[in-house]
C-alpha cells in the first residue's frame, strides 16, 4: 500500500541517470511512489531509465506503477 505520491521535477540537462535515479530510489525505500517531471531534452533517457526500474519492480513481484514519468518540464520555466 502506498501512503505518498513524491513529485519530482528534473529540470538539469546533465547527467539525467543520477536526477532521476535519486528521487525514484528516496521515494521507493520510504515507501511512496514518485512521478517525475523532467526537462525535455532528457526525457528519452529519463524514459529508458525508468523503463529499467519498473522491469526491476516487476520482476521482484512489486507494483511497476509505482514509478512514472508525466510529460517535461520546460527549460524556459527555469530560464536556462
């Protein structure tokens, strides 16, 4: 049962496996899901690496949902 939803927006360019990695494994050891904004010029790489988590949670017999990835953050937003 999850007691929190985590957002998190990743609004750097670099090094996306490290911006999103630690969020999603934060969120999943205190027990919460987590959806997780990101920049839009790293949303592939955000995708694939959370695709990789989720073949993870489903293999180990946990709920894949826990973690997704909701559109991007614009770096205009941000004024990068």
């Amino acid at each position: 049962m999850i007691s929190q939803i985590t957002l998190a927006q990743l609004k750097f360019h670099r090094l996306a496996l490290h911006n999103a990695w630690s969020p999603i494994l934060a969120a999943i050891f205190a027990g919460n899901g987590i959806v997780l904004k990101c920049s839009e010029n790293v949303v592939w790489s955000t995708t694939w690496f959370v695709g990789a988590i989720t073949e993870c949670l489903r293999v180990c017999g946990h709920n894949p949902e826990l973690v997704q990835v909701s559109g991007f953050v614009s770096s205009r937003v941000f004024g990068s």
